[in-house]
C-alpha cells in the first residue's frame, strides 16, 4: 500500500491552481464554444466528415487528445474539462464560481438508485454508440445530435438527480477513462488518513462554505481508486484540514489490489477490448465488404454485423476468457468461485485494452491530423479560409513511425497485463502458474492486434 | 457577486457571440459581394444530384455560384454559357462566378464520372431578361436526321464488309477522287455506288473502302476529330468503353437495357462493330446523341453540345472502324 507518491500540491504555484475556484470554470468557459461549434458545424455545414470542424475536432483532435495524452497520463483529467455538464451543473449551483454557503443546490435531488450504483449503463450507452459508430463518427449531421443528446441529458438529469448522476451512470465516454483512469500516474487522495478519521463534519462530502460536496458522490476521505474521481478538485477546497493532495504516483496503483473488484467493471473491461478488436478488424482489416456492412445501418447485412457485434461484445470474448478463468480455477483447485476468478482476473484486461485503444487510435489520428488545419479555417466547409490554412493539403504525420510507436505500446499493455495476472494469482494465493490460461489470453489478443496492424 | 456576473458575462459572450458571429460572417461574405451569391450542393444522383437541379437568374446579373461537393469529386459546365469548374473536390467549395448576356434555358452538368449514374447529373439554369418576360421561342431548324426522316432506333446493318479495316494510310496512297455526302450517307452505301460506278472498276473492294476512309477524315479534319475524342473519353468512354466496344463499366446495368428493340443487341452501342458503324450516317450517329435513347439508358446530349461538339464526337466515332486518323 506504501508505495512511493509525490505531492504536486506542495509546489505552491500548483495548489493555487488546483485551489483556485476559477480553473475549472475557465476550462469549462473555454471548452464550451468549441463543443457548440462542434454542434452547429455539424448541424449546418458540410456533410463530407473530413472536412467538418465536428468531425474532425471531435472524433480526430479530442479523441487523440483523451485516449493517447489525457487517459494514459492525467486519468479522468477530461472529466473535470468536459463542458457537457457545465450548465447542468451551473444551474444547480446557481453559480460558475461562487460556493453556495450551506446553499440547496437548484434540482429535485433525487438519490441514484442504488440498484443502479454500478456502471452497466454505462456499458449499454457505450454499446450504443459504438454499434453505430461508423455513422455517427462520419456524418456530421448525426455527429451533431448525438452530441447535443449527450448535452440535454446531461442537463435534463442535473435537473433531476442530485450532483454529476448523468458523469457517474450514465456517459458512454466516463466509463472506460474511469477504468483506465486507475493506470494513470496522478491521484488525488487523502494526504494522512488518520487526520480524517478525527474529522466528524466530511466536508468534503456534504460540502462547505468554501466548496461543494463531491460532486462524484465519491467520500474523498476514503478515495482509493482512480475510477470514479472526476479530478474536479472541489475536496482540495472544502477539506478544513489541508489534508487533500494531488500525488505523482506509480502508474496502475489502482490496479495492484484486487479488493473490491466488480462484474459491471470487468465488463467494461471486456466491452473496451472487444471494440478495439472489432474496430481494427473493420477498419483496418483487409475486409472492404465488412466495412461497408458496418456502415449500413438498417440494411439487412447490417443487423447480422450488429447482433455479431454484439454477441462478441457481451458474450464471446467474455466466454472465451470465462473458459481461461475456469483453467485458471482448476490450477488453483477451485479456491475462489467461478465468478470471482472471472471478475478478478478481467481486469487484467485494463491494460491490454487502453494499449489497444492507443495503438488503435495511432492508426488514424497521425494519418488524419492534418485534416485539423483545414477546418479550423474553414469550420463550416463554406469556402472560409480563416487563418490561411483552409487550403493546406492533407498529410499523413509520421506515416513511418507509426507501427514502430504501436509495436512497443501493444508489447508495453501486454508485458502490464501478464504482470497484473501473476500479481493476481499471488493476491489470491495460489500458485503463479494459475496466472497462464489469463496470460495466454492476452497474449492471443495482442497477436490479433500485431497481425492487424504490421 | 461581482464574479459570478463577470463570469457568466464572459460565458455568454463566448455562448452566443461567438456563434452569432461565424453564422454573421458568413453572411456578410455572401451579401458584400457585388455578385448574387447561389448555393449549390453537387451530390451523385444517388445522393441527390444538384441541389437545386434548377437556378433562376436575370440577363445582365452577376451570379456566383458557391458548389460544394459533400460525397466525391465532380466538375460543373453549363455549356451554353461558358462557365466551367473542372473539379470540386469533396469537402470542398469551387466558386465561379459570370454575366449571362442572353435569355433562355440553359442545362448544366457534371463533367466527371462521380458515379455509374453520373450521366443522371444535371440541371438547368434560366435566364430571363426582366424587360422582356416571356422567353424567346427557340429557333432551330429539326436536326438532320428528321429532316431525312431516318429512324434512328431501326438496326442499320451495312450490306457489304470490308475484307480488312479500312485504312486512311492506305487510302491516302491510291490517289482516289471520293465525293460523298457522308452526313446523309452511310458509308455502305457510299461503297455501294462507288462499287456500281463502272469508272471504279480498276480498285477492288479493299482499295475502295481505304479511299472512303482517307476521304471521311478529309472531310472531317483532324481538329474536330481531336475535339470529339476529349468529349468521348469525358462523356462516353464510361460506358461504351474506351476503345469504343460498348464494354465500359458504367454500362453495365443500365436500367433502360430493358426496353430496348427487342433485335438490338444489349448495352451500350458496339462502335466496332462494322456492319452497324458503316451502316450508319452521320446524321444517325449524331440524331442518337442529341436525342438519346429515350429510356435505354443512352442520355441526350442535344442539350450540353454545340452542334460542332456533336458532329466532332461522330467523327470520333469513325476512327474505331476506320485506322489511321490524321493527327492534328
Ligand atoms: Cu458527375
């Protein structure tokens, strides 16, 4: 549990920062417009993708950003940047900066189901989305509305639910930066927690006069995993003590014990690694006629790719690693149920999945990038050249370098994922060499994915 | 307190100025200029073709027309009046700009092959002069064919087969007078009157159709032969193929095949073929292109060519069944 942490908050520059009640409006004020642009681009102007602002600086530009730069380094830090919930939570607060000193906030507060304090919505509105993803990250039209959905229901359920429900339960994006989160090298927790235990008032769950409560519904005091902190940074503010810091910490610490570890969230585990494998395959693969079946939605062939897509999502993959967990049960003579073998075992997969995803995502951020400097001249696709760079033509970055930066993440996700099995197995007490049906899985999956991309 | 208003100040502005401002941009562009700005969405038929397939516009008037292409490239020409893009890059947007100087109804089309039903893309542009309302009832005399009241869709069979492709080379070599009305005559029959003339007697069948084909390509002139074959490879190559064996892709499945005679042979003309070229004049050829097939999936081109462009294209025609066109 001790293993070693630097605490950024010491730097006084950084505590203003992370302190100051501006930040995080001013993130939010910035990225505001950018996501309206993001809509009305896509609402009104060109319909070709590559050459919509929406498209592009959605799908290529944020994508890129999140999965290659945000995730693997800051975890949730677009959580606490994303403008969905701005006004949602602007309305609640009745305010962009202020506390509101023992204030009510501005909605019906209704409790989250508890029935429902997992992430399995998650995972279905990721599914949903990424079914459809070949349409909705192409056309901007319907890039647009499933954007402005995500906008009025973020709204619609900071209306009706207490803090950020819609952050926690409900975004298809949250869910896999929250398991992934759990690698990064930054945590915000409890500097001492034995000074927590003397404090009776948990300010940093109902709020003070000097911030809100966890808007995450997370108790700060007790934080420790990465997955659920949107890194909002309202518990710095309202802890009394100074007891709330930001560390440096060892990569994936989240990850080294196996307490508390949960179907929902192992599922989200298996969801994000089959879509990387589904992605590559379509997208990459040699297989235009799959392609093309992916991209239309409602004909026939479609439903096929779609029940497919499905089935490999919820059970396949699942069912293939269920059988390694059920070897991997029987090398450790059946110390721990079924269940719990696959449960625990699956999030060995969090590695493996975000080294897919950044492979993956390498394959057309470089070579699509470029297409940045058009429509941030030309945003609408109207024939505007802004900023002189309408016209620059289209390049691939890096076109050489590219499968030599995704030889060594695959190898690094997998290297992290043998390493989590045997550290599991250990955990569990049994024998390392339980760890290897788990461990032969990932390594068949990081093979899939080199075959496809070298 | 003072915060907040600032800060919600500073949000507002960036929520509604900012787009305010962009859709205001665009706006002036399109009313500071002198011009009258018409937007125009270049889709394939499938997708739609021009939006809108018809525009409106005042002799005199200075149009612009912004063409924005969304799916793949096209080219835009309205022939009539001179005004041509040759590319629209998907994504893209072509601005053209120009000053119809007369009344009319003026078609326009996609010059490049965007789809298999590209031929589908076009429209039509009218001008009208305000001081003068009504359009001015065209003035034209019926094209040949139906002046010589030729069926245009009747199989033409030439009688008589050259042993050999004829030869313009060799044709040029025998010193041979040919006068011949080829626009009115097939080419059969202008060798069957040459083959009856007792004065010809000396040349066999051979040497008579290499005559008839240097005295063809003299007629015509290289120019307008160099002309029609741009045209050809453009607008026809798609579907009869580019070396004219009506083998071309986007002939393939061509909705109209079906209602075709039933003794036609299917899909585009054959331009190979030497019994239906030789037996074809050029008034036939060319009555074809203007009008069309009407239904079998041959479009009309009466509308985007100038009668030179039809004649030219025919010529074009000719050199698939007679070698050695004079180079321009
Ligand atoms: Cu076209």
């Amino acid at each position: 549990m001790n293993s070693p942490r630097f605490e950024l908050t010491r730097i006084p520059l950084f505590k203003r920062v992370v302190t100051s009640r501006w930040v995080p409006w001013l993130f939010m004020a910035l990225t505001l417009p950018i996501f309206l642009l993001a809509i009305l681009t896509g609402l009104f102007g060109t319909p070709a993708g590559s050459r919509n602002f929406g498209i592009i600086f959605v799908w290529i530009v944020w994508w890129a950003l999140v999965i290659l730069v945000m995730v693997p380094f800051a975890g949730r830090l677009w959580c606490a940047i994303c403008p969905i919930p701005a006004p949602g939570e602007w309305l609640q607060r009745r305010a962009l900066i202020q506390p509101r000193a023992g204030g009510k906030l501005f909605t019906l507060g209704w409790k989250w189901s508890p029935r429902l304090n997992n992430i399995w919505l998650q995972n279905i509105s990721f599914l949903a989305v990424a079914l459809f993803s070949a349409v909705i990250l192409t056309t901007p039209f319907v890039s647009a509305l499933v954007l402005l959905a995500f906008a009025a229901l973020a709204l619609g359920v900071s209306l009706l639910f207490e803090r950020r429900v819609f952050c926690r339960y409900l975004c298809p994006v949250g869910g896999f930066i929250g398991l992934y989160a759990q690698l990064a090298p930054v945590e915000v927790r409890v500097k001492d927690a034995a000074l927590c235990r003397t404090h009776t008032d948990k300010t940093c769950y109902r709020g003070s006069d000097d911030g809100y409560g966890c808007p995450w519904m997370v108790f700060p005091a007790a934080l420790d995993k990465n997955t659920y902190c949107g890194l909002c940074s309202e518990c710095l503010k309202t802890c009394p003590l100074d007891n709330m810091g930001v560390f440096l910490r060892v990569p994936g610490k989240d990850l080294q014990t196996t307490k508390g570890r949960r179907l929902d969230e192992a599922y989200k585990a298996f969801i994000m690694l089959t879509c990387a494998l589904a992605y590559s395959i379509v997208l990459l693969g040699p297989w235009a006629a799959l392609k093309e079946t992916a991209y239309a939605v409602g004909a026939p062939a479609w439903f096929v790719y779609a029940i497919i897509f499905l089935a490999a999502n919820l059970a396949i993959v699942p069912g293939i690693f269920l059988a390694c967990a059920w070897l991997t049960r029987k090398i450790s003579l059946h110390k721990f149920s079924l269940r719990r073998t696959f449960t625990e075992y699956a999030y060995v997969l969090a590695p493996l999945g975000l080294a897919a995803w950044a492979a993956f995502s390498l394959s057309f951020v470089l070579i699509n990038f470029s297409y940045a400097w058009q429509v941030l001249s030309d945003p609408f696709g109207w024939g505007w050249d802004l900023f002189g760079t309408a016209n620059w033509t289209w390049t691939p970055y890096f076109a050489g370098l590219q499968s030599f930066l995704q030889i060594p993440i695959l190898l690094a996700g997998l290297i992290a994922a043998i390493g989590m099995a045997l550290r599991t197995a250990h955990t569990q007490g049994v024998p390392s060499r339980a760890a290897l049906p788990i461990v032969a899985f990932c390594a068949a999956f990081t093979m899939v994915l080199l075959w496809l991309y070298v | 307190m003072k915060r907040e208003w600032f800060a919600l100040g500073i949000v507002a502005l960036l929520v509604i100025v900012f787009p305010a401002s962009l859709f205001g941009y665009q706006a002036w562009r399109t009313n500071s200029s002198d011009a009258r700005v018409i937007d125009v969405i270049a889709s394939s038929p499938e997708n739609g073709g021009w939006s809108p397939d018809e525009i409106r516009v005042n002799v005199g008037e200075h149009v612009r027309l912004r063409i924005a292409a969304p799916d793949v490239v096209h080219g835009f020409e309205i022939p009539a009046l001179d005004v041509r893009v040759d590319e629209i890059l998907p994504g893209h947007v072509q601005e053209v700009e120009f000053v119809a100087t007369r009344a009319g109804r003026f078609p326009f089309a996609c010059t490049r092959w965007c789809s298999v039903n590209h031929w589908r893309m076009r429209g039509v542009i009218w001008v009208s002069d305000p001081a003068q309302p009504a359009l001015p009832a065209p003035t034209f005399a019926p094209p040949l064919y139906q002046q010589l009241r030729i069926d245009i869709d009747a199989m033409h069979p030439a009688q008589n087969i050259p042993p050999r492709k004829p030869s313009a080379a060799r044709g040029a070599q025998l010193n041979l007078r040919v006068d011949a009305d080829f626009r009115t005559q097939s080419p059969d029959a202008v060798f069957a009157k040459l083959r009856a003339d007792a004065a010809y007697d000396a040349y066999d069948d051979q040497q008579l159709w290499d005559a008839i084909a240097f005295a063809y390509f003299q007629n015509v002139g290289a120019e307008n032969i160099a002309n029609g074959a741009r045209r050809y490879a453009r607008d026809c190559a798609a579907c009869h193929g580019e070396r004219g064996d009506g083998q071309g892709p986007a002939g393939k499945d061509l909705p109209g095949l079906t209602t075709m005679h039933p003794d036609m042979p299917r899909g585009p003309a054959n331009f190979t073929d030497a019994s239906a070229m030789l037996g074809a004049s050029d008034a036939l050829l060319q009555g074809k292109i203007l009008r069309g097939g009407m239904g079998t999936g041959m479009p009309e081109w009466g509308s985007l060519y100038t009668d030179a462009d039809l004649w030219s294209v025919v010529a074009f025609l000719r050199t698939f069944t007679f070698d050695d066109p004079p180079a321009p």
